[in-house]
C-alpha cells in the first residue's frame, strides 16, 4: 500500500507516529510505504538561521527525538545558546531553540546555502533520523521558501507579524484580522508531491490545522487539482472534538476566515476531494458535505496505541471507499 498524508506539525505528527505503529502491528501493510507532504508555510528565518518547524515536528517524532512534554523540540535539550543569545541582547526571546535543535538548522542553513533545495535537505536530515528505513519519504510541500503572516491589529492600526510571533509570543490571544502567505504567489510543488497524490492508495489528512497547515499546503498550485484528480480514497481525521482543538488555536484561526469551529465545517472547506471524515464520538450527528462518508470513534491521541486505532481507522475507511 502506498500510503499520502499532508502533514503539519505536533498533531500530525503524532498520528504519522501511529500509523507507523499500526503497520508495525498489522502483518497485511508490511510492505506499506507512506510519503508525507509537509507543511512549510510555518518557516521562519531566527538568528540568520532556517527554521522548519512542522518538517522538524515530523523528523523528531518519528525519529524518536522529541520533546514528549511539548510535542516539538528535541527532547533532554539545553538552552546554553539561546541564553547567550539572550545575554547578548540577540533577539527573539520568544521562539525557545534547544542546543541540539540548533544543530538541524544549522545544518539545514549551510545546505541550503550550498545550493541544496529544500527537498535535498530534508532527505539528508530524514536519513538522520531513519525514516527511510522505516519506509517514509518526507517531503516539504514546496522548495520555493513560503511564510504565513498575519494581520492584527494590537490599537495602533493593521500591521502583519509572523505566523510564529502570533501563535507563540502572542498566544493567538490577538484577533487574526487575515492570513497573507508571502511567497505563495511563485511557489510550486516540491519534486515527488504531485506523483505521490497521484500515485497513492490512500491519502490521509491527520489531524494538523485546517487554516495554517492543511491550508497552507493546499494553497501551493497544483495540490488541490491533484487532489480531485487523484483515484485514491482522500480519509481525514478531524481536528476538533465537540468544537474545539485538541491543542494549539485552531479555533482562532477558523474565526479569523470566518469558519465556525466545527469539524462539519472544517470538512466542507475540504468538500471538492473528501471521500471520508472521521469525527470524534461527541459529534457523531454531525451534518456531512455530499459525498462524504463519516465514521465516528474516539479522537483523542492519549497515547501510542490510541493513535495506532485512529490512524487504523482511517485507513479502513479509505479501504471501504476503495471497495464501493
């Protein structure tokens, strides 16, 4: 089986960490590969270095690196660089980098300053953490650099800061007013995106935000069209349970484009491909786009083997929208 998902960063890294546990525990998917079309849209330049926050999201947490307390970040880190940074009046303060997450991006920065494309940095790093081994691909959506800014309005008039200023420094506690993706305009799909929507079995969508993630990836021309285009079964996993996100601001960010906080809601701004839409037990009387197929379980990730049923789920039900 050949297996698509669109991923953000710690929710949708943490039902990739599933999947890969429910193939290792199902015989029948041995010989499964899965290729996961990463979010960029959360990229960020700090201290002149690159930094790829759901793409590291993915590779620590299938790498068995991760924070587990923080869903991001690299686990039994320090902080002696930034401090020094901070001591030395560099900012940001707000963007926390551990002294081995600081390796990735530097890493990363000389690559891509070498001449490397994204996609050839992120193999290099993916083979660091074994993901090829385990039979993963992970791809960036596109190479061409892309960054999500906002527009708020904090009583001095409209201004745009970064998507991580909000998310992080400001907590999202700012209304959104608008999302503006610069760079969008020139992006195009990363070598082997377009093949793999093509070419899928399946293809997931975890999940990741809908506005901020998702929607980021499926802004990049070409992703969407391969999307309706493709034969494959497209199965997502909603992000909400009884209206509200498991974790991050999900909520805020479906205000801002003026989206009620609902998974029926946030299936219908999928509508043109979805074939299945997994929802929490809380909402299983929910109201589907035509052509939708639902199935209601249990959502919450509490642990390894929670996410293995979800994932599983998800791919049973793209096995029955296969079959009929």
């Amino acid at each position: 089986m050949r297996v698509t998902a669109l991923s953000g960063g710690v929710g949708g890294a943490r039902f990739l960490r599933g999947l890969l546990a429910h193939i290792d525990r199902t015989p029948s998917l041995s010989d499964t590969t899965v290729t996961v079309i990463g979010n960029t849209g959360d990229d960020i330049t700090l201290f002149g270095l690159r930094v790829c926050p759901d793409l590291d999201t993915v590779l620590y947490t299938l790498g068995g690196a991760v924070h587990e307390g923080q869903g991001w970040g690299r686990a039994d880190d320090g902080y002696a660089v930034q401090a020094e940074l901070a001591s030395l009046g560099v900012p940001p303060d707000w963007f926390a980098l551990g002294d081995k997450d600081f390796g990735t991006h530097i890493a990363r920065s000389l690559w891509l300053g070498q001449g490397l494309s994204l996609s050839q940095v992120t193999a290099r790093l993916a083979e660091r953490w074994g993901l090829p081994d385990r039979g993963v691909t992970l791809l960036p959506m596109t190479d061409i650099p892309v960054e999500t800014h906002v527009v708020v309005d904090q009583g001095t008039g409209p201004q745009a800061v970064h998507f991580q200023e909000w998310w992080v420094r400001m907590r999202a506690a700012v209304p959104a007013q608008r999302f503006v993706v610069a760079g969008m305009d020139r992006a195009v799909p990363a070598p082997g995106v377009l093949d793999a929507i093509c070419n899928a079995d399946v293809v997931l969508l975890p999940p990741s935000n809908p506005v901020v993630s998702i929607g980021i990836i499926l802004g990049v021309p070409g992703i969407r069209d391969a999307l309706r285009g493709t034969r494959a079964p497209v199965v997502g996993v909603a992000p909400l349970v009884s209206g509200r996100p498991v974790r991050g601001h999900a909520d805020a960010c479906l205000q801002a484009i003026g989206v009620p906080a609902t998974s029926s809601a946030v299936a219908a701004l999928y509508a043109d491909f979805l074939g299945g839409w997994l929802v929490d037990d809380s909402d299983a009387d929910i109201a589907l786009p035509t052509g939708v197929t639902s199935q209601a379980r249990p959502l919450l990730m509490t642990d390894l083997s929670a996410a293995a049923d979800i994932a599983g789920a998800a791919l049973d039900l793209g096995g029955q929208l296969a079959r009929s």
